[in-house]
C-alpha cells in the first residue's frame, strides 16, 4: 500500500518579531490548524549563523562578514494541498532574501493500520 501525504510540517527559522504575524497569516489560510484548534505552533529559540555574499541585500550583517543572531524555529501543521500558498505567505512577510522553509511529510498515524 502507498501512503499518501495528506500533511506537512512546516519548519521556519525567523527573526522574533515576526512569529505572530507569520502565524496569524498561516493560520488565516487554513495553516496551524490541529483538530478543533487553530493558532497552534511550536516555536524554539535558537541561534543562526551566516555570511552575506557579493550581491546579496542582508536583512542582518554585512556583505563579506559572518554574522550571527538570535532567531526562532517555528513549526506549524499544514494540509498538502495548501503548501504553495503557506510559502507565498512566509516569503510576503518573512524579512529574509532567503528564508529557510522545510516542508516535512507527515505520515497519518491512523493509515498505518491498514498497513
């Protein structure tokens, strides 16, 4: 039997200040929604290190220096079928050139029964 991706996770590295505006928008789209709730997100601090370079437009540092900084992981529930919308989401608000988003597949644990 072949599973089949009818979730993701989403995993988004983010300065601070733009965790809630990034979830109240997921959430407005049908994102970080889990059962009978919505909002719901995991969030962790965490710290990034990075080098901008030649033609780059850093949110942070300086072109040609490595930089570090106090970001956040956040990490959402997506359905599948929503997941180039949540990344034209991420991408209109996160500050970032480059924003670092992974879309993780998600195994329902109740489709495991019938394997």
């Amino acid at each position: 039997m072949k599973l089949e991706v009818k979730n993701l996770k989403i995993e988004i590295y983010t300065p601070p200040q733009y965790v809630i505006e990034l979830r109240d928008a997921l959430n407005q789209i049908g994102a970080c929604h889990v059962g009978n709730y919505d909002h719901v997100i995991s969030f962790q601090n965490s710290k990034g290190c990075w080098r901008p370079l030649e033609g780059s437009s850093p949110f942070s540092g300086e072109v040609g220096k490595i930089s570090q900084g106090e970001e956040v992981k956040m990490e959402l529930y997506c359905p599948a079928e929503l997941a180039k919308k949540a990344v034209r989401v991420i991408k209109n608000i996160h500050p970032y050139e480059e924003p670092v988003i992974n879309l993780i597949p998600l195994i329902d644990p109740s489709d495991l029964a019938e394997l």
